[in-house]
C-alpha cells in the first residue's frame, strides 16, 4: 500500500503538455486563413468563415472550436464566433500590437529546430546554426521587424532614464544587433542631438535602414555592415545598446563583445543590455529556460544567463554602478557605466 505521505499523482498535466504544442499551430492557421481578422468586423457563423477564407467548413469549425476553449475566440448560443479581448488586441492583422507574424516565426521558422531537439542533445549542437552569417541573415531579416513591438516600450523607457530629451549636446549611440533598429530608433525620436551608429549583418542591415526611413530618423544614422566580432565600432559613443544578442552569442564572445564595446563608448557612457534572464539556480524562470534549449536547437554556444552572470562579465571588463532598470520587457534592463 502506498505511503499516507507520497503525493497523489495523475497522468493530466502531462497529458495537457503533451498537447502543448497545438495552441500556437491553431492560433497559426487561424492567423493565416484570416479567421481572426474577419471576426474583427463583428460575429460569425463557422460556414461565413470558412466561406470567407475560401477553405472548406471542417477546419475552420474544429480549429475555430478548439480556440473558443482556449478563450480566444468565444461562440454565442447559435454558434456564432466573435473575438476575445485578448484576440481582437494581437490577433487582428493591422492592429498595433499585431502578434501573428511573431507566432508565424515560432512555429513556422522555429518549431522545425525542436522537432530535431533530441538529435540535438546527442550532438550539443544544432544542425546549421542561425548564429552564423550565412543561414542567420535569411533567418533574421524574416523576423526582426516582428520584434519591434516587444521591445519598443522598453526602448522608450531607457531613452526616459537616460534623459535624452533633455541633452542639449550631440548624443552618440551604438546600437550593435540592431535589427529593426528598434533600441536606437526610441532614442533618436527622444532627440535630434542623437546620432547611431548601427552594426549587424548586410542583409538584415537592411531592414535596419527601411525602418529607420520608415520613423524618419535615417539621416542621423551611420550604417556599419558586419559581424559583430569584425566590425569597427567607431569610439566615444555616449550611449551602446545591446538588444537580445547575448544569448544567441554565448558566453566567450559575448565576453569578448563586452570588451570591445567598452573601448567604444566614452568615459562616462552606458550599457543597456536585455535579455531573457533567469534565476541564478537556473531552476524558476520558464521563459528564460525554455529560451536556453531554444538556443540549444538554433546556436552553437548560445544561452540565457542571470543578472549576476552577466554583471560579473560587466565588472570584470571594468563597468561600474552594474544595476537593472524596470522595464515593460521580458526582463529588466541591465545598464552599467564606463567610468
Ligand atoms: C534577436 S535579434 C535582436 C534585434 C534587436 N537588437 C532587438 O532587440 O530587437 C538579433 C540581431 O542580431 C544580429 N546578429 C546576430 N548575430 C550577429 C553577429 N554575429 N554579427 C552581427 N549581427 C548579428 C541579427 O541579424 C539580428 O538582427
């Protein structure tokens, strides 16, 4: 008989995460066949959407139910669908905060990856990092402009720390990964003193230079086409931000680019850092794990990391006054400063 003190256990929860992975394929299909985007314009039949989106009635109604039981869409007693506030805020295409593109990139770029995470365990390595110049320009030029929204908050609350507005002398950024450009775009709107310098690869540079067209701010920037560990970064920056990089770079470059960045910024400059961090038990933080094997599956040496980790890389290249910055992102900011 089993022991009064050994917890009662049952098959449900691994029977749910089993399941784990249809949530965001149907939310996927959705967004494709424009179910949500249709609901925006008010309630439904599964017939009118199906009509609609030109695709025949069975997968429309199983996929329109099974994410009424998810609370993203909800179904009224005559079995009209109609969006939820959380569908109708980042399902609907053209919405601000649109998410259908960044759930495309998780299931249709990444979740080939993990389909391959046991073949990858036995290797310690993915097969084709994205972490690499070829293979990572097409995988990041399809994605970083999804990015944008997650970030941008945050972006403008370092541009509110760092006083921006306020600086009544020219104000020199490195925004280095910049991607959608997103970290130095907040910045130059804060002020026409600033000034970028953004650094990533050729291709994806290019996405950099459409979005800063794009906000009107591309005529104060200088366009540095490169690997991170080759490019010159010019030097008496006041300002170095460096925007979910770390983790795909792992440890030794990331050391390596901390240092370099340190040489170019000016006495007195700041670090801003965000990453998905964890605990330094590396045992709570979901996300910031999840996201560990995710850079297993896509990177050679990539890894999430704590606050701790890395302000000890920070000091140890000689940044002062290490401390996180509360920001509406996936984690707080880090920033330190160049003495
Ligand atoms: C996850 S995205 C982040 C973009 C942006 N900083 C942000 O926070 O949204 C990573 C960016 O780093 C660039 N990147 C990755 N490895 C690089 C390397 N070794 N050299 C130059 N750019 C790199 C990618 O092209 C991509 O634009």
């Amino acid at each position: 008989m089993a022991s009064s003190a050994q917890p009662h256990v049952t098959p449900d929860r691994l029977m749910q995460l089993a399941w784990g992975y249809a949530p965001p394929m149907m939310i996927k299909a959705a967004v494709q066949h424009g179910l949500f985007d249709q609901l925006d314009q008010g309630p439904k039949s599964a017939q009118e959407l199906a009509d609609g989106a030109g695709v025949p009635l069975r997968g429309v109604r199983a996929v329109s139910n099974a994410l009424v039981s998810i609370d993203l869409l909800a179904k009224d007693s005559e079995g009209r669908y109609s969006l939820t506030p959380e569908s109708a805020t980042f399902l609907v295409r053209g919405k601000p905060a649109f998410l259908g593109r960044m759930i495309t990139h998780t299931t249709v770029q990444i979740l080939p990856r993990w389909m391959r995470l046991a073949e990858t365990v036995e290797h310690g390595k993915p097969v084709g990092g994205v972490n690499h110049q070829e293979g990572g320009v097409e995988f990041f030029q399809q994605f970083v402009e999804d990015l944008f929204p997650m970030s941008y908050p945050a972006a403008r609350a370092l541009a509110a720390e760092l006083k921006v507005a306020a600086a009544e002398s020219p104000v020199s950024v490195l925004d280095l990964a910049a991607g959608s450009g997103v970290w130095s775009i907040a910045l130059a709107q804060a002020s026409p003193n600033v000034a970028v310098t953004a650094v990533d690869w050729p291709g994806v540079l290019e996405v950099t230079q459409r979005m800063t067209a794009r906000f009107g701010v591309s005529d104060r920037y200088t366009f540095v086409a490169d690997d991170l560990g080759l490019a010159d970064f010019g030097s008496g920056h006041q300002v170095a931000t460096l925007g979910h990089i770390l983790h795909s770079e792992g440890e030794a470059r990331s050391r390596e680019l901390l240092k370099k960045t340190f040489t170019a910024l000016a006495s007195g400059g700041t670090i801003a850092i965000q990453e998905f961090l964890v605990d330094q038990q590396r045992a709570k933080n979901t996300m910031g794990l999840i996201f560990a094997v995710n850079m297993l599956v896509a990177t050679d040496d990539g890894d999430t990391f704590s606050f701790e980790e890395i302000a000890g890389w920070l000091k140890e290249t000689g940044f002062v006054d290490v401390r996180e910055l509360d920001s509406p992102g996936p984690s707080p900011l880090i920033l330190a400063t160049k003495p």
